[in-house]
C-alpha cells in the first residue's frame, strides 16, 4: 500500500501514538470516576502511555531533531513513564488504610 519505507513507518509511528493516547485517555476516564488511592492508581497508569508519546508524537509533527540532539529528555520521559507504572503498583489501590 506505501510505496516507500518511511511512508510505512510514518503510518506505523501514527498509530502507535493513536493507541497510546487512546489507552491514556480509558485510563484517566477511569481515574476521573474514583476517589482516593484508587484515583491516584488510574491516574499514574494513565500517565504511563501519555509519556510514551510525546516523544513519538513530536517526532511525526517534524521535530524529530529535538529528540536526536536531546536524547537525554527522551529518555527520561520513557523512564518516567515506566516509573509511572511501578509508582502506581505502589500504591496499591486494592489495600484498606485502616
């Protein structure tokens, strides 16, 4: 269907981000409908695919320089991403504080 490899992994990169955004969007609609811990834990699994995707997202809009010159603030942001996740493991929403 795309005549070229960048056209293919243009597409590719497009979704990945659709997907992303998507599972951010489930998952903080999900926190929106809690209260307490349990809001906290929805809210950082949330975080965890926004992350993810900014520096893919900005990458398609063209400024793929930023993320070669400062890969450093890339990495941080998919680190932090991951550490959303484990943050919200932490929390453990499905714990009674008594």
């Amino acid at each position: 269907i795309w005549p070229t490899a960048e056209g293919r992994a243009r597409w590719s990169e497009s979704w990945q981000v659709v997907a992303a955004l998507g599972a951010a969007a489930a998952l903080l609609a999900a926190a929106s409908r809690r209260t307490g811990r349990t809001r906290l834990f929805w809210g950082l699994l949330a975080l965890g695919p926004f992350l993810w995707a900014l520096p893919v997202m900005s990458g398609l809009m063209g400024a793929a320089a930023i993320w070669q010159e400062q890969h450093v603030a890339a990495e941080i942001l998919l680190g932090t991403a991951t550490l959303s996740w484990a943050g919200a493991l932490l929390v453990r929403a499905d714990r009674i504080i008594e």
